[in-house]
C-alpha cells in the first residue's frame, strides 16, 4: 500500500474517531478496539492506529498498560490550570496583536461571532466550541512575539478533552460569551488602552472558567 493511501486512510479514521469522541458517541474511557474500528471502516489497523497516535498527541485519547487505548478522562485540574494561564497569555497576545488587525479581520471575527449567537437557540455545543475557537485565533494569531504566540498555542493543545464538553455543561453561558466577544472586538476598533484589551480578554475566559467550576461542584458555590 503507498503511503499517500496509508495517510488518506488515516486521515479518514483520525475525523471518524475524533467526531465520536467530540459528540460524545465515545465517552471519556471508552476503549478504542483498533480491529473493531478498523473493520467498521474497512480498512487495515495500521492507518488506525497512526490515527489514534495523533488523537493522543492531542489529548483526546490515552494509553494505559495492559488495557490499549481509551478516550480521555477529562482532568479537571488541568483545565483549570490551564484556563488560568491562558487568560493570562492570550489576554497579552491579543492586546498586543490589536494594532495589527486589519478591519477584514475584525469583519471576519464579528462573522464567526455572529455565527456563535444564530447557535444559541438550538444550540450545538461541538459548532459552538469549533467557532470560538476560530473567533480567538482570529484576535491572537497576529501576535507579534513568537513566544507569547507559542505560549498562546500551547495552552490551546492542552485544552481538548475538556474544552468540547465545557458548554455542553453551561449552555447558559454562551450567550454572555458572544456578549463578551462583541466587547473585546469593539474595543480593538476603538483603539482602546491595550491594558482594557487584555483585562477584558482575561476576564472572559475566567467568567467561563468561573461557572464551568459552579456547574460542576454546586454546593460549594452557593
């Protein structure tokens, strides 16, 4: 088989693995049989398993000994610290890109935000969490640091197997986080102080961070 095959089929299984992962048709600990998911694709184990190898690089699946391959069990903690870093990070990152965005690019990002609000009615979480993501890289992605940009990136990669479910636990929020995008947006068309920019971005990610911890654990934020 040439590898311009083995990586066609393996790209195939990597979205076919990914989107039952990120829907929830495979929760957090299933075990991914590599000859049962190669036979419902029909295909080798071989693209499959560079398949689940990527999914792993990118936190969606784990190994343990003995048992092979499962979906991630989301580790709360490191979400949290996670989001905490990244509020700092990409608050910095897009308080410095702001001079550098283009008013196609603020068009671009009301777009996609406005996107996320038509959403909210019949909502979609997995739709929802892809758009925002689009709406962020948007604001940081003309960082002009590379290793605020990286700092930036990698907090993104540590956030998948959490971030795809978090609105699937506060679906209330979305609202107020297209709300919330709406401001950073207008106050980078104002030309605001780039420390308004960059409270304002860190604050919005501590606002979601702060209700997916209530929904998680009520009673202790009553």
């Amino acid at each position: 088989m040439s590898d311009t095959v083995t990586a066609s089929k393996s790209e195939r299984a990597y979205d076919h693995i990914r989107e039952r992962i990120t829907r929830h048709q495979y929760t957090p600990g299933y075990r991914l049989v590599l000859g049962t998911i190669a036979e419902e694709l029909e295909m080798s184990v071989v693209p499959v398993r560079e398949a689940i190898r990527r999914l792993e690089a990118e936190g969606f699946v784990t190994f343990e000994r003995n048992v092979g391959a499962r979906v991630a069990v989301p580790d709360e903690s490191e979400y949290v610290h996670t989001m905490q870093v990244l509020s700092l990070v990409e608050g910095s990152a897009i308080s410095t890109a702001a001079p550098l965005l283009g008013a196609d690019d603020l068009a671009e990002a009301r777009r996609v935000n406005h996107q996320m609000r038509q959403l909210i009615d019949h909502f979609d979480p997995h739709e929802f969490t892809r758009l925002n993501q689009r709406f962020h890289t948007i604001l940081f992605e003309q960082c002009p640091n590379p290793h605020l940009l990286e700092l930036v990136h990698r907090g993104w990669r540590r956030l998948p197997s959490v971030r795809d479910s978090t609105f699937t636990f506060i679906p209330e929020r979305a609202g107020h986080s297209v709300d919330e995008h709406d401001e950073i947006v207008t106050l980078i068309e104002d030309g605001a102080d780039p420390l308004e920019i960059e409270l304002a971005t860190r604050n919005h990610r501590l606002r979601t961070l702060d209700q997916f911890l209530e929904a998680r654990h009520p009673d202790t934020h009553q």
